[in-house]
C-alpha cells in the first residue's frame, strides 16, 4: 500500500475524526457506542474508493458519507430484535459443575434412546445427521427406497420423543414433509 497515494487520507483522518464524531453525535441517529464504527466506516468507504484525488472539498464529502453511513446504520439497528438482558442471567455456566453433570447425563440419555431404536432406524439418523447425507443418498447408501427413509426417520423420532418423554414441538417438520 503506497504510502504516498494515501496521505490526503491521512490528513484527513487527523484534521476530521473529531469533527466527524462530533457531528454525528449531534445528529442523534447513532447510537453513542457506535460512534467510533461508523466514524471508521466511513474513512475504510473512502479508502476503499481511491478516487482522494477527485475530492475538491474533503470536509463537505466526509460528512454527505457520515449521513449516508448514519442513515445505513440505523435502519440495521431497527431491524437488530432487542433483548431483554435478564435472559444472560438464565444461561448456565458451562463451567459450573451442576451444569457439566446435567448435560453428561442428557448425554447419556439420549445415547441410551438412541441405542434402543432398531439398527435401521439408528443408523438412518447416523447418516442424516452425522454424515449429513439427504434422504436420497442415504436410500441409495442402504438399499432402500426413500419413501422407507422417511417413514423411518418418522418412526425414529416418534420413538425418541417418547422415551425421551419431549413433547410434539420436537417433530422436526422438514423430515415429515417433503
């Protein structure tokens, strides 16, 4: 990256990063945290353009960029679902040892549901789900039609929600239908 070609730009980052900050603040549409990103947004597009040479007033086209950047950046942040920060304090630390030993335990299971369906079955969701495979490939794989893959990833889920003891929000509707 020649240093030369990019002075202006360089001046312009120390003469009117400040400014820059101070007028979007102003403006009210970002928020104060992401004032510094969308400050740095806008130098990275201009650097990007490299057309520094063509910019008669630098002041003038930073900021028509900054309102173009503001406007970007806030309709992401409309969009952005807000949270509810107590939900942070519900999470189990993975760290903490009741949590390692509740999930050792739905570890074991579920690899004890899994072990009881028919080999089949088992091995049906081994290919779907291990090895990624669509029903179709494991058909082929298996030696059997892929309406006897559906039905058997049916019956396999059917099985497992019950000794698993789910209720019917775990039948993933993709495998049923289709």
């Amino acid at each position: 990256m020649p240093t030369d070609r990019h002075q202006p730009l360089s001046e312009w980052f120390r003469h009117w990063r400040s400014p820059l900050r101070k007028f979007l603040s102003r403006r009210n549409v970002v928020a104060k945290a992401d004032l510094d990103d969308v400050a740095q947004e806008v130098f990275l597009r201009l650097l990007r353009s490299d057309r520094s040479e063509l910019i008669n007033h630098p002041q003038a086209y930073l900021f028509q960029i900054a309102r173009h950047v503001a406007v970007e950046w806030a309709m992401r942040a409309r969009n952005r679902m807000p949270h509810d920060p107590t939900w942070l304090e519900e999470l189990p630390d993975e760290e903490e040892p009741e949590s390692l030993v509740a999930r050792e335990s739905d570890r074991r299971v579920v690899a004890k549901a899994l072990h009881a369906l028919p080999p089949r079955q088992r091995e049906i969701l081994r290919l779907h789900y291990g090895e990624g495979l669509s029903r179709a490939q494991i058909a082929e794989h298996l030696g059997v039609s892929e309406r006897v893959v559906k039905r058997d990833i049916i019956k396999a889920y059917a099985t497992l929600r019950l000794d698993l003891g789910a209720q019917g929000d775990a039948y993933p509707e993709s495998e049923a239908s289709g």
